[in-house]
C-alpha cells in the first residue's frame, strides 16, 4: 500500500520537474530552432523562394546532397565490410583496429581537416607528389567526399556489427554445407540479415554528411560553385550580412534533417516492437 | 560404406580434441556419436562436414575422399542444435534454398518443398517466417532444409537439445521415420543416451576424443567390452570375480568362466557386470536347484521412487569389488554396494523398507574385458636405462596390464639405433608380456611426454631417475616438471626391485588421499601384493585430528578391503621423512605410494621436499599421486 501511494504522488507531484526542463529545454533548444523559421520566413514566402533560387544556394544544397548521398553509399559499402571482417575474422592487432576506426567520433571535426590537408595538401606528406603531376585532392569536390568519409566512417560501422555480433556462427556455416560459396552465403544470408543495420547507418551517416562543416571547411577551401556544401554557403551568407539567405537555406537543412530523424525514429522503433 | 573416417586428429592448441580416431558407418544406418560433453563428439561432425579442418586423418563419403574439400562441396546435410533457420526468409524458402543455389528451377523447388514440409509434418505452414515458428517446428524446418537437396549424408549436431522433452520424443520419432524412409546414412550426436537407444542403429561411445567402443544398442547395454562403457550406459553393477583355473568365484558362488575369458594366470582378477534390472530379490533363500546365482544377503540402505520403476540399493558384506555409480566410487565401504531396480507398482506385492535384509541373487552377467593396467615406461636414450624399462615390464606383467616404451630423442638421426635397441628388448619380453608397444617420439622429452600421456590413456607414467642427478640435489628438471604438469600417477624408479609383493601407502602430508589409497590398492590388486598404509601424525595433534586420521585409515583399510587387498596401517609421528624411511627398510617394501597434494605454492614446495627425500633415501620405486578433483 504504501509503496502503491508513493507511486501516486510522485507521478502527480512530476508537475514541477517537467515544467523545469521545459524551462531549460526552451531556451536551449527549442526556441533557436524556431528562430530559424520565424527569420526564413520573414520576406514572406516568395523572398524566400527567391532566396534559394539563387545559383549558389541551389549549387550549395545539391552539392550537400550529392556528398550525403555518395559518403553514405561509400560508407555502407566500407562500413559493412569492416564490420564483417572485425565480427568474423580473428586475427592479431584486432582490438587496436577495432578501436581506430571508431576514433573519429572522438577527434574534433576541425582536427580532421587539418590532418587530412596535411596529408593530402599541395605540401602534404603525399600531396606533394600529386602536386606536380597536377592531381589536387584538396580543395576540390573530391576533398569533401574524403573528409564526410573519414568523419562519418563509425555510423555505418556502429550500426551493422552489433547485428553481425549477434549472428551465430552456424547461420554462415549452415549456408556453406547446403552449398552456398562465401559471396552467396553473404548474398543471401547475412545481406538480408543485415537490412536494418545497414538502413538506420545509412540514414545517420547521411543526416552527419549533410550537417558536416569543421571538416569541410578546412578542406573545401570553401570555393562557391565548386566546392561549397550548404552548411559552408550558410556561414558564408551570414559573414556577409545576408541573414535571410543564410536562413532560407539553413530552414532547408533542419527539415530535411527533421525528416530523416523522424524516418529513422519510426524504423528503431517498429524494429524493436517485431523483436519483442 | 557411406562413411569412412581413418586416423583422425584434431587439436585445438595444446588440447587434443580428437584422438586418431577411425570410423566407419553402412549404407542407410543412423549412427549415433554418444558422449559426454568435451568429449569431441561435435568437432567430428563438424569435421565430417567441411567445418573444421583435421590436422591428420582423411574423411570418406561415399567412397571419395572428402577431406580437402571445402563444406560446399561435400554435399552434407547439417542440422545444428540452434536451428540456425534463416530468419529473413520463409519456411519454404529456408527449404528451397539449397536448391536455388543449384539453379533448380522455381516450379519444381516448390514441388519439392511442399513434398519436404508434408515429410517433416509441416504441410501449409510454408510461408511463415522462423519467428511465427515454435522451436520444434523451426528444427523441423532446418530438417526439411538439409534434406531438399538430397545430402549424401545427414549429420546432426544435438539436435533436440534445445527443445523440452514432449517435443523432443515426438521430433526423435518423426527423424526415425524419415530416416527410415529416406534410407539416408546419418550420424547424430547426443550426450543423451535414451535418445541414442531410440535412434540408433548403431552406438559409437566416444571419451576425450576416443572412440572407446561401437556397437547396437543392445549389445553396448548387455555386452559392454568395457568398463567405461559398462558404467556410461545405464545402471550398472560391477563386482570383482577371482578366477582360479577355468572357474570364477563371486561370493559364495563358483561359477565355470565363460569361454573365451580364460586366461592363462591362475588367480586373475575379472570384473563381472550385472545390471540393475536383472538381479534378484527376495526375503527367503534361493531354493538350491533355482539355479541363481547366490551372492548373499543384503541390506537395503536406499529406496528411490523414480517414476516408472522404483530403484533399491543394498549393501552387501563378503563381496569383494565395488560398484561404481556414474562418477563417485564409493570410499570406505567395505561391503559391496548392489543397485536393483524394481517396476513402480500402485499395489505393490512386497515393499521395500530400508533396514530390511534381502537375498541378492543373479541369472545373467556378462564378462568385462581385462582393463589391466597401462602402463607407459619412459626410458631415456644411452643412459643404461633397461633396468627401469625391464621394472616396467615386470610391473605390467604381474599387472597384467599392456605396457608402451617410449623413447625420446633430439633428432631423426639418432632414431635408427634407438629404434634396434628397443625392438631387442622386446623381443626378449614380447612372449611375457603379449601386449607390448615401441614409441620414437622427436623433440624435448617433457613436451613429447606430455602429448604422449595425452592421446593414449594411461593409468601409471615410469620415470627413471638417474645416478648423475645424485649429484645434483634434486629430482632432476625432467621429473619435476612432468610431476607438476601430468596430473597423473608417476612412479619414479632409480633402483628398481625385482618383486611386488609389499607396498607401502603413506598418507603423510596434506589431507588423507583417497587417490593414493585406490591406485596402491588397484596394484596391490592386480599384483596380490600386501599393502600397509602408514599415517604420519603431528605429536601436538588433537584428539579430534587424531580421532579423523584414525577414521581415515579405518576407511583407508575397508576400500582396500573391499578390493580383495590384504591390508595393515601404522600410524608414526613426526619427524614424517624419518619415520618413513625406517618402516621402507624395515618393512621391506617393494613400492612406496605417496599423495601428492593439490598444487598449492606453499604446499608444493614442502612436498617436493618430502617426495624427493623419499625417492633419494629409500632407494625404492616410489610413485607419486595426485589428488584428483
């Protein structure tokens, strides 16, 4: 009885607290998300329109796009790869690998750009010998896709070996003495197994690619028309005072971001109400 | 012959898995690997299939060598005790996908899916998927899967291990069926031997990697070869029979020995088994002319209701032998412990009742092979050491026990002449000894040891200590690493004594070992020797450490009793090296056994001591037994 009481009043007494990190919340939040919109939407809707029809901010937003789309490919590919062999091949020096692709979640994103001009840079350790045979990696479209690459290489990797973990071991041998080679048991049986992992990783991989900017500001040398991503045209817009392009394109971004957050959260969602 | 297994050998590491291990199962037969858990039963099948490499050994199926093919290409059906079903895809799809790897094409792969799930009992559930399945379906389906495709044989792993004991009979019954049916060659693994009874036509019991014995069911539960298998497969009562010329007393019975069992040595030991459900019970005697067998009069100490049958154990004195239950030898107890079964009846003619007294007798029993003793004599290369080796075999002789030389040399160069000398000394003992084996093994004598000890079974491990480690103060390295890695019983021989008629037990340091009381008392048995077992006691002890080593050695004496052993005990006080010593020369005894407690830093260091004390001043074979558990 008295735990059922003391149940009771601490559901109705959550008033308070609720009502405290709403207060929080709002300011922190809440509210500058909304200023977005409410500064998109200022010169009206057509301003708006007119704002985006700009040839920058298009270039800007389909090249964002383009990159999310490739690094999330790429990535997918890359990512499920090493997630197979780090899940299914015990070899030495496998825990340090495990470990290092993992680290760039940990490395600012700022940092990567740096190391990646240090190595590829005109000056950079191997750079330097694509220089004068005129191939420049960085500071072109190329550059970008490298560093969504580098930044964005544990979400694949973080959502599929969980799955592959999870896997026996008899699922893949089960496959090989009904007579399947190593691709078809890949093909057939773990492939399929693997849907939703390589779904939601492709998702967040993209949603990251598609926000990325310390990175890609270092590498880019953020040339408009060329290699400007949106995040990039964003900043730039509001370093010259063009606040309601900066928005129009940055209301863009949000939703865009919204909407994949929401797909994925419905997907994790459903997948946990199958399992159980 | 569908499957042909010769000479297989897996390790994992330094772990021997499967001990050159040779098989071979009919046409149509359903095989069943029987064992207990880390015996390598799966690692076979697993091997059998592609799935494991061997490290020696070849795998024929159907009469082509397998062995270098991958799984994909052998064409096993596999069954694994997970189900392992493929979870994204439908029942039916799990079934055709053997065949869609084949490239056959749609229309007849559903025929023959829908054939499959009739077979297996799941007609019109081909489009569920795993999830929508219960556990025993799904096993159905994995069934169904591994036979679409017409395996060469089917191999399956534990495959209701998973599963409750309902749909477990029911799935036992549906697989003999189909296997009846299909005619498809199929070995099965189990540790469970009421399902190996049910499936299999034929029983292969397979211990640490050995095939210990193949044969049908009833012949493995009737007419065991031996021991090991006599006690994994049901209840059984073992008892020790003395033989004496071509008859066999078994307490107050004299029984003709069956022919075949007759062995040369006028009093042998044979080990007769009986099993609970044959021996007889009653209140009054057995009439003369009933022609049962007598084995005297016994008191109840348990009665266990089991469900179908009611199981009663009695004690009975003036037997000798012991019955081991499945893992735990009674120690102790001199009278012998007899288990009968009786049918669970709801109006029962006659109770039970512990305390009463009951005429034990017998109709049937069945001969064991002589396990004997094996023992293996490690004999060092140009060091004089016959002496030990022919110790070695004098010890297997009086022992009738089979014995293997093994020499250990650095290099292939020096095989040749090591080889000729040993074929000498056998010739000059094979007629004594009958069963005799040579073994050249290359590489450093601990390692080559150790590996030996691992892939044959052996009961007692020779050393012979050398004249030149007198000088150092020790054991010398050899011994003293295979003392602390064999975990095994290891008589260290420098002079060895021509008899064995006196050993002398001490149970000196450490707890009172019941190891070392049954492996002396096991020798002493087979040798007839006299046995004393000496207890070294502390002078400051107490009463009620004094009243436990009493309890122990009366103990001690009743197990040896029990072995058909003369026995006497002794207990000294410390100093515990002296007083040893004195009673070796005294008592004039051929073997000193010592336990060797658990391998504890402290503790080792003060039994080392001891044990080389007593090899270096008694000048007696001493052998050397770890507690065991």
């Amino acid at each position: 009885m008295t735990t059922n009481t003391q149940g009771n009043s601490s559901r109705t007494s959550g008033l308070l607290p609720v009502s405290f990190l709403l207060m929080v919340l709002l300011p922190l939040l809440l509210m500058p998300l909304g200023a977005i919109y409410v500064f998109a939407v200022r010169g009206g809707l057509s301003g708006f329109l007119a704002t985006l029809r700009q040839p920058d901010a298009q270039f800007a937003l389909r090249f964002s796009l383009l990159i999310a789309f490739s690094t999330s490919l790429l990535n997918g590919v890359l990512g499920t790869f090493t997630a197979y062999v780090l899940a299914k091949h015990r070899f030495q020096g496998r825990e340090a690998l495990s470990v290092i692709v993992n680290l760039p979640v940990a490395i600012p994103t700022v940092v990567v750009g740096t190391s990646l001009l240090l190595l590829w840079g005109p000056i950079g350790l191997l750079g330097q010998f694509l220089d004068p045979v005129g191939i420049q990696p960085m500071f072109a479209p190329f550059g970008v896709l490298l560093a969504h690459l580098f930044v964005t290489f544990p979400y694949m990797l973080g959502a599929v070996k969980p799955v592959l973990d999870e896997l026996e071991v008899t699922y893949e041998e089960a496959a090989y003495t009904i007579g399947a080679n190593r691709w078809q048991a890949f093909r057939f049986v773990i492939l399929p197994a693997l849907r939703g992992g390589l779904f939601s990783g492709s998702l967040l991989t993209f949603a990251h690619s598609l926000g990325e900017f310390g990175a890609t500001v270092m590498v880019s040398g953020n040339l408009r028309l060329r290699t400007q991503t949106a995040p990039l045209y964003i900043f730039a817009q509001f370093e010259a005072g063009n606040i309601a392009t900066a928005n129009s394109v940055a209301a863009i971004l949000a939703t865009l971001s919204f909407v994949l957050f929401f797909v994925l959260l419905r997907f994790t969602e459903r997948r946990s109400q199958r399992l159980t | 012959m569908s499957i042909v297994i010769t000479k297989l050998t897996k390790r994992f590491g330094k772990n021997l898995v499967v001990n050159n291990l040779s098989a071979e199962v009919n046409d149509g037969e359903l095989f069943v690997l029987l064992g207990g858990s880390g015996s390598g039963k799966s690692t076979i099948l697993r091997i059998i299939a592609g799935l494991t490499q061997p490290n020696t050994g070849t795998i024929v199926l159907n009469g082509k060598d397998v062995t270098a093919l991958p799984p994909q290409a052998r064409g096993t059906g596999f069954v694994f005790q997970n189900y392992s079903i493929f979870r994204h895809m439908t029942a039916a799809e799990n079934i055709q996908f053997g065949l869609r790897i084949r490239r056959i094409p749609g229309a007849q792969r559903r025929q023959r899916s829908e054939e499959l799930l009739d077979l297996v009992g799941l007609a019109g559930l081909g489009a569920r998927f795993p999830d929508q399945l219960s556990g025993g379906q799904q096993q159905r389906v994995a069934l169904a899967r591994a036979l679409a495709y017409q395996p060469a044989v089917l191999l399956l792993d534990e495959p209701f291990g998973a599963l409750d004991v309902k749909i477990r009979a029911q799935l036992r019954r549906t697989l003999k069926d189909i296997q009846r049916r299909l005619k498809v060659t199929t070995i099965l693994v189990t540790h469970d031997q009421e399902e190996a009874f049910e499936l299999a036509d034929q029983i292969g019991v397979i211990e640490r990697g050995s095939l210990i014995e193949t044969g049908s069911p009833e012949d493995l539960y009737h007419r065991p070869r031996t021991e090991f298998v006599a006690n994994f497969i049901g209840g059984s009562n073992v008892l020790t029979a003395q033989t004496h010329g071509d008859r066999m007393r078994i307490g107050s019975a004299d029984l003709p020995l069956p022919q075949g069992s007759r062995r040369n040595g006028s009093q042998m030991p044979v080990r007769i088994l009986f099993r609970p459900e044959t021996v007889l019970l009653q209140a009054e005697p057995f009439a003369v002319d009933s022609g049962v067998i007598v084995l005297g009069q016994g008191r109840i100490t348990e009665r266990v209701f089991a469900g179908s049958q009611q199981r009663i154990r009695l004690e009975l004195e003036g037997l000798q032998g012991d019955r081991p239950l499945v893992g735990e030898r009674h120690y102790g107890q001199r009278a012998a412990q007899i288990e009968a079964v009786r049918p669970s009846e709801l109006h029962p003619q006659f109770h039970f009742v512990k305390g009463q007294k009951l005429w034990v007798g017998l109709t049937q029993y069945h001969i064991l092979e002589a396990s004997g003793f094996k023992i293996l004599i490690c004999s060092e290369e140009g060091r004089g050491d016959e002496a030990i080796a022919e110790f070695g075999f004098r010890l297997a002789e009086t022992a009738g026990g089979r014995s293997t030389i093994l020499t250990v040399v650095d290099s292939a160069a020096s095989e040749s002449s090591t080889r000729e000398k040993l074929e000498r000394l056998r010739g000059l003992w094979l007629e004594r000894l009958g069963d005799l084996e040579l073994r050249i093994r290359q590489g450093t004598p601990i390692e080559e040891i150790l590996l030996e000890v691992q892939e044959s079974h052996y009961d007692l491990v020779i050393l012979g200590r050398h004249a030149r480690s007198h000088e150092t103060m020790g054991l010398g390295k050899t011994v003293r690493h295979l003392l602390e890695q064999l975990r095994m019983p290891v008589l260290i021989v420098q002079k060895p004594r021509s008899t064995l008629a006196r050993i002398l037990i001490c149970s000196a340091v450490g707890e009172p070992g019941k190891a070392d009381v049954h492996i002396g008392g096991r020798l002493a048995s087979l040798t007839g020797a006299l046995a004393t077992v000496l207890h070294v006691g502390h002078p400051g002890e107490t009463p009620e450490q004094r009243r436990r080593a009493e309890q122990h050695l009366h103990a001690a004496l009743s197990t040896l009793e029990a072995m058909g052993v003369t026995s006497e005990s002794k207990i000294r006080e410390e100093p515990a090296l002296e007083h040893i010593l004195r009673e070796v020369e005294e008592g004039e005894y051929d073997l000193v056994v010592i336990g060797a407690p658990a391998p504890r830093a402290t503790r080792r260091l003060r039994w080392h001591d001891l044990a080389e004390q007593i090899v270096k001043g008694a000048h007696r074979p001493v052998l050397v037994v770890p507690m065991v558990e």
